[in-house]
C-alpha cells in the first residue's frame, strides 16, 4: 500500500523536481483506506504485476516526456516554416 505522499514524492523524485505539499484540512478527508486487493487477479487471471509502481511510473513519465518534446518540435518545425 501507498499512501498519497508517497506516490508525490516518488513521480516529484522521477521527474528531477521539487516540490511542496499544501493540505487543506478545512476540505473533506475522503475515504480512508481504500486498497486494491488482488488476490482475485492472481486467481481468475493467474496474473501479477512484473515490474515495480516506481518503475513503471518512471517509464511512464520518461515516455510522457518524449512525446511531449516530439510534439514541441513538430509545432516548431511548423510555425517556422
């Protein structure tokens, strides 16, 4: 299980930036633990995860970005021309 905080720290680690939390604790607290249980996953699917959120949220973002850069380059290319 991961907690919010955890999951800001580690894309903040990811992307090289750093960043500061804020909380308002005049807004509504939502639910407290909501978890994911995938044991039915595993059963019926006979399937688990082989890579790490970490990981896969660094590949992730490592591919957000170039598609971004592509997407930059490309408006430039155009407005350029």
């Amino acid at each position: 299980m991961i907690s919010i905080n955890e999951l800001v720290d580690m894309v903040s680690k990811i992307a090289g930036k750093k960043i500061g939390k804020s909380y308002d604790l005049t807004k509504p607290q939502g639910v407290r633990g909501r978890n994911s249980d995938n044991t039915k996953l595993r059963e019926v699917l006979n399937w688990e995860p082989t890579i790490s959120l970490e990981d896969g949220l660094e590949k992730t973002y490592h591919w957000i970005a170039g598609e971004l850069e592509k997407n930059d380059a490309t408006l430039k290319a155009a407005v350029t021309t």
